[in-house]
C-alpha cells in the first residue's frame, strides 16, 4: 500500500475550518484514500474515504486532486471535541493480502477556544 | 457506520496471569478481523490479522504462542494475552472489516491493559 505524508501538528480556531493536508505521491490506480481520527484514549473512530472524488459526509468533506497524489480532509466549523489526532491511509479494496490499514504518525490537529 | 464492540475496557492483572480481550461486531459480519496494539504516545501497530475459521496470520515480531487468537464466528475474535508482564501493559485495539466495495475497516475502543 503507498506511504502517506502528513503534517505533524496543526492548529485551529474553534468555529473556523480546518484543513488537514496529505501527500499519497505514489497512490495506484485501485488505492482508496481513508481518513480516521483518534481521540485521547479512544480507538479511531471512521471519517471519510474516497476513490477519484470529492466526498462529503455529516462529519467532513474529502477533497482530492485529480491527480490523486493529494486530498485534504475539511471539518467545516472545527469544534474542541475535532481535538485529535488524525490519519490519512491509502489502501486497496479488496486486497486479498489481508486488507488491514497500516497508520503512520498522523496530524495532531489541536482546536483552541 | 458500524459498530465494533471490545470487553472490558481497562483490565489490570498481575504478571504471570492471563487476560482474555474480546472483540464483537454488533451489527455485521466480520470475516477479517485485526488486532493491533499502541504503547503511549505512538502510533497504532497491527499484531495480527484473523480470520474467521482459520489461523491467525501475525506481523513479524509478535509471538503467536504469547498472543492467542481466536475468530470462532463471523462477529467474535478474541485476544488472549498469556503469562502477561508489565512490557505487554498497553492499549489493545481491535478492528473489523465490513467488507463490500469499499472494505471500510471499524473499530472498537480498546482495552487498556496494566501489569502490575
């Protein structure tokens, strides 16, 4: 599966958005892009994924450029509970090789009053 | 989305015990099911992979007689941390695969373990 690239730490206002960027360069052509998030003592908990489109959801809008070498996840009015740390992954559906999601050091995104 | 369950939450044992972890999905079937294991201030670490009615296929360095592995149905794997020590106290989370198109991967909350 590509490697993904993400900042380490980012901040943001509470009620503003924020815009968590990631770097997949060597993406293929069958790799989903995923996004988790994983507040304090919690397991990750799903936000989004997509293939070549933008997608929305009740949580976040995922934004990917045409030429899937990027996407930037958007939480539209950022709350103190959006405090945690999150993980872009690049994964093939249906890869007979187990499937799992392999997570790096992900964006500890930080939301101040 | 789906919800993945995990029992007990926090278990705090002394060395030499064994802990049992057990991971339910609630509202699907799991054919895949993945453990992994995150020490503090780091990332999440897969151990291992189970499947439903077969033997558990672990990542390179985790010892599969140390770490048992149970997946007897479609919506039950369970963990068993065997002769614990204090080196094995971490948070243990576990996974599920809805499968489908897109193999949306869920998971539960995870189980602090403390040896003592």
């Amino acid at each position: 599966d590509a490697k993904t690239t993400q900042p380490p730490s980012m901040d943001c206002a509470e009620g503003r958005a924020a815009n968590l960027p990631c770097n997949h360069s060597t993406i293929s052509g069958n790799e989903y892009v995923y996004w988790y998030r994983q507040i304090h003592s919690q397991g990750p908990q799903y936000i989004i994924h997509g293939l070549k489109n933008n997608e929305t959801n009740e949580m976040a809008s995922l934004i990917i450029t045409e030429d899937r070498k990027s996407s930037t996840l958007i939480l539209p009015h950022a709350t103190l509970r959006d405090t945690a740390v999150y993980y872009c992954i690049v994964r093939a559906a249906n890869n007979n090789a187990g499937n799992m999601l392999t997570f790096g050091g992900g964006t500890r995104l930080m939301v101040k009053p | 989305g789906a919800v993945v369950s995990q029992h007990p939450s926090r278990v705090i044992c002394k060395s030499g015990t064994s802990v049992k972890i057990e991971c339910r999905s609630l509202d699907f079937q799991a054919t895949t099911m993945f453990w992994y294991r995150q020490f503090p201030k780091q990332s999440l670490m897969l151990m291992a992979t189970s499947n439903e009615g077969s033997k558990a296929t672990y990542e390179q360095g985790v010892e599969k007689d140390k770490f048992l592995i149970n997946h007897a149905s479609l919506t039950l794997s369970t963990l068993t941390v065997t002769s614990a020590h204090p080196e094995d106290s971490s948070f243990y989370i576990c996974s599920a695969r809805e499968g489908g198109p897109t193999d949306t991967q869920y998971f539960g909350p995870g189980t602090r373990l403390t040896v003592l």
